[in-house]
C-alpha cells in the first residue's frame, strides 16, 4: 500500500510540475509574440548619427564593425531583396521581419568585430526596432515619410567634393614666383642628408631578428635621429590595424596626465596606448567668446592631426586612430576603485564616467556612452622615458596661458632676431627651421596649444622634433590665428624642403581639404571632421604661401635669405 501511495503522489507532482512549466513557457511566448506586434521604433536622444534612416545607418555601422565582412555584404543583399518580393504590395508584414530578424541574428552570432574585438550578438548594436525600420524603408513607398518625435533633431554631417575649393586662391604673380625660386634652387640643391641612426631600443642588430618582433615594437626600432616613421614602413600599417582591433587587456590612469580625461589601455600585443573620449559631436564650434585654453580636448582632432601630418609629409606626429570602446567590458572591467567610483547611469540609460585629472573631470564633465559605446582617439604609445628619454622643450611662440599677461612675442617684430637667432643652440642645429615647419602644421589645422614640443634624449640636441598631444586642433574654422605663424613671420625663414611641399599641395588636382577628407574615410568611425574644417586647410594653406611671398618682398627679392636649404 505505501508502494502504491508513493507512486500516486509521485503521479500528481510530476503532472503539477509540467503544468508549471508549460504555463511558463506559454507566458514567456505569449509577451514575446504581443512585443512583435505592438513593435514601434524607439529613436535613442543621445544616438550620434543614425538619423532618420536609424536601421540603414545601424546596419551599414555593423558592416564596418565586421570589416565589410562577406557574409555581412551577402545577407544585407539577400534580406532586402527577400524583402521586396514579398511584399510586392508594399504591405510590411511582421512575420516576415521576425523571421529575417532570426536569421540575420543566428547568421551574425560568433563573427569577430574589430571595434570590439570580442564575440557579440547582432542585438548589442542594432535592436529589433531599428531592424524593423531598416525593413519598412526598403519596402515603402518613396513618399512614405516615417515621422520622429519633434524634440529630436539629429545632427547629420555631410562631405562634399573639395576638386575645386570655394576660397580665395593664390594670385598668379605669387604663384610665378615661388615656381621660379624652387626651380632655381633645385638645380643647386644641397644633397639630402641621411636620416641618422635607428633608435634600436629592442635590441635587433641582426636583420633576420626582427620579424619575430610585434609590430610596435619594430615601429619603436625603425625611429630614427631625423624621422620619427616612415610612410612606407610596413609595421606602420601594421600598428594601425593593430590600435583599432587589438582587445583591452588592462587599463592605468594618471592623475597628474593633464587637465583633461586620458586612459592608458594595455593592448593584448603587449603595446600601451592612450586613449581620450569624445566630449562633443564634430559639428560643436568653439564659441569665440570662450577662453582658448579653457576648451574641451576633442577625440577627433588627435585623428586628424595625424592624417593632416602625413598628408603634408611631415610624419612628426605619432600614429593615431579612432575606434569605439565598450565602457562596462573595456574600461569598468579594469578600473581601479577610484575610477569605478565615477561611474554611472544616466536617466536615458547610458553609462557615464568623469575620470580623473586635474580639472575637467567631475561630474558637469562626465563622458557618456550610448549606451555604453562611446568613440576615443586611440594613439600609439612612444618609446619610455626609461629606456630613451624624452626631452621636453619649451617653444618659444607659446602663446601667454595667463589672462592678464601677454606673450614676450606679442607686438614685438625683432622677437626672433632679439633673442631666437642670437641663440647660439639655434645656429648649430635644425631646430629653428623644425618650429618654423611646427607653426606651418599648426596654423593650418587652427592648434594654438603648442607650449612644448619633445625630442628623444638618445639623439641629444640636433635630432627631429615629434609633436603629440593635438586635441585642441579643428577649433574655430572660421577664424585664422595668425599668432601661431608669428615664427615664419618674424624670422622670414622657412625650409626648403617645406616650401616645395606646400606649392606640391596647393598644385596638386585633389585639394588639400579633399587629401584630407579621403584619408579620414579609412576610420572607423565618420565623419570625423565638419566640412569647414575641410574648406578651413585649404585657405590657411594659401595663407602661408601668402606669407613667404611677403617675406622674400620685405628682404627686396633675396630668396636666399628667407629659403634655407639645410638637407632635411
């Protein structure tokens, strides 16, 4: 009898158990199937740039995330087309976007993405709304207008062709001129000079070493006395690749880095990188009634000095990309209690933090993700000061950091013949010509925060320079600061070298603005810079031709007094 009892209470719990579960599941499917159809697009208020074509936009974002990966490229193809024959009566029906949905979701699971370079499911970047919407834009008719809440107002940059550039152009008495001075002086030109020892510091004396070096590392190898890289140089691609993809492994801060909010990743190849945020969309003008050096630093800025320095072939600026990181896998995993103590939510759901540094960093300063993506500036990391040495020098045009104060340069023409040239450490090196190249870089690409520039201490005194740190670049499009050109203006000199690059940029069929917006097209992330930064490179580039013109007039046609030829 107790056989029996137990049997039939076994009997009765097992069928309350089932019953349990299979209310369960019918409940879960049931909330899953009335979400589907009482689906709406939800437009995100902090979301850069998906605008009104949020699931193109979404869709397009996770193509470059996957590197225009094949399978990407084929299903987009195959679901849109899919798309379009079924719904031949332009009828968007539910079911079918639910079962794309689930393909493209089980299609995409596992692939590797080189922004987060981590396996990730399509829904952590595109959500089933903006899915939804994609669809509905591919299938509806061309005057089917989707509506957006009106307190949105999403912000699209656009770039156009800059072949034939809307500024005043050089006049051609100008133009004849400088052709005829680099035409004379290339037939008595000085040899080029070599390029000076490698640094070397990783020890490879031997060729057939250095292969099994990571790339950073040969990178730091190749850098030499007169040219921090070469374009050429195949471990320079190697390291961008590398910047862009390579997963977090660690992460430091500095507090005493500067004013700004910086993270110092440690990358799974064992290289370091510094990393600075975005603070504010691209197409932010500083305001200019606000204090020049009370500004924001901003990511893109870091990413287009470094194109603009190639460009212009000057390779003084370390290697720089942008990318998107993950704030709760890539930074809160790895802060220390300090910095996890900044961290929260906001109202609209997205993870925030303030860092920490000396001044921009509290709570009125904090950097969100969305919700928790967030674009940075990730730039290659020097040789240590332990091994190399840096120097740090003080420029002699830095511009006056004290309200009250002006510059010793500030209204005074004879600055540089009064104190720069009866230097005798100007005299013995390259050194002034390199400042007179730096204020060129500079002014075109609007920087008025170079208080120093660094060599290494290996090379000692007579060495190229390398500029970092150009956060506060692409500021105000609008105004030309002629106070950064105060080196060329009031020493009249600039390299030849220098001079033969700018009439090569200003001739050239592809303007240095579109030079510049077709380089910034291999980023990640774009755009990167508003067009009236575009349209600003191409008239400060005349601006400085201007200024050499003026120079070689003030010394009565005597070139050789203002074009020094000195072999770099």
């Amino acid at each position: 009898m107790r056989y029996k009892e137990r049997l039939v209470f076994l009997f009765i719990g097992a069928w309350f158990l089932c019953s349990f579960i299979g209310v369960y599941i019918y409940r879960i499917l049931s909330t899953v199937d009335q979400q589907q159809q009482q689906t709406r697009i939800v437009f995100h208020r902090r979301d850069p740039g998906l605008g009104r074509q949020s699931g193109l936009t979404a869709l397009r974002l996770w193509s470059r995330l996957v590197a225009h990966n094949e399978t990407a490229s084929r299903l987009t193809e195959e679901f849109l087309e899919e798309a379009m024959v079924s719904n031949r009566s332009k009828a968007v029906d539910l079911e079918l976007i639910g079962e794309l949905w689930k393909r493209f979701r089980s299609e995409f699971q596992g692939l590797e993405s080189p922004i987060l370079p981590r396996k990730l499911g399509i829904d952590e970047l595109i959500s089933w709304g903006h899915f939804v919407e994609y669809v509905k834009d591919m299938v509806s008719e061309p005057d089917e207008v989707i509506e957006e809440p009106e307190d949105i107002n999403p912000v699209v940059v656009e770039y156009e062709d800059y072949s034939e550039p809307p500024y005043r152009a050089l006049s051609k008495d100008i133009l004849d001129l400088l052709l005829k001075i680099t035409r004379e002086m290339k037939e008595v030109r000085v040899p080029r000079n070599d390029l000076g020892e490698r640094l070397n510091i990783h020890h490879t004396h031997k060729r057939k070493t250095e292969h099994v070096l990571p790339a950073w590392r040969r990178l730091q190898n190749h850098m030499r006395r007169h040219q921090l890289y070469s374009s050429t140089d195949p471990a320079l691609d190697e390291v961008l690749h590398n910047l862009r993809i390579q997963p977090i492994t660690g992460l430091e801060i500095k507090p005493d880095s500067g004013t700004q909010n910086k993270l110092f990743f440690r990358l799974k190849d064992g290289s370091r990188t510094l990393a600075k945020p975005k603070r504010m969309p691209i197409d932010i003008e500083t305001p200019p009634e606000r204090y020049q050096f009370d500004d924001f630093e901003k990511f893109y800025a870091e990413v287009a000095s470094f194109h603009l320095d190639r460009i212009m072939g000057f390779n003084r600026v370390p290697p720089v990309v942008s990318r998107y990181i993950n704030l709760t896998s890539e930074v809160r995993k790895f802060a220390s209690y300090e910095l996890e103590k900044t961290f929260y939510k906001s109202l609209e759901g997205d993870i925030c933090f303030f860092g920490i540094c000396e001044q921009f960093c509290d709570t009125p300063f904090a950097v969100c993700g969305t919700p928790d993506l967030i674009p940075v500036s990730m730039a290659f990391y020097l040789p240590s000061r332990t091994k190399v040495g840096r120097l740090s020098w003080e420029n002699p045009w830095k511009q006056s950091y004290c309200r009250y104060e002006r510059a010793p340069w500030e209204g005074d023409d004879l600055y540089c013949h009064r104190y720069v040239l009866s230097d005798d450490f100007f005299h013995r090196t390259r050194r002034l010509l390199d400042i007179i190249d730096m204020a060129v870089f500079d002014f075109i690409q609007g920087n008025l925060d170079r208080h120093h520039y660094h060599s290494f201490e290996v090379f000692q005194n007579d060495s190229d320079i390398f500029l970092y740190d150009n956060g506060r670049a692409f500021a105000r499009a609008y105004r030309d600061d002629f106070g950064i050109l105060m080196p060329l203006t009031q020493c009249c000199m600039i390299r030849f070298s220098t001079l033969e690059r700018l009439l090569g940029l200003y001739l050239d069929r592809v303007s240095l603005g579109d030079k510049l917006r077709i380089s910034l097209e291999d980023e990640i992330v774009r755009p990167l810079l508003a067009k009236r930064h575009l349209r600003a490179v191409n008239r400060r580039l005349v601006l400085v031709l201007e200024a050499v013109y003026d120079c070689i007039t003030a010394a009565d046609g005597d070139y050789k007094k203002v074009i020094r030829d000195d072999g770099y």
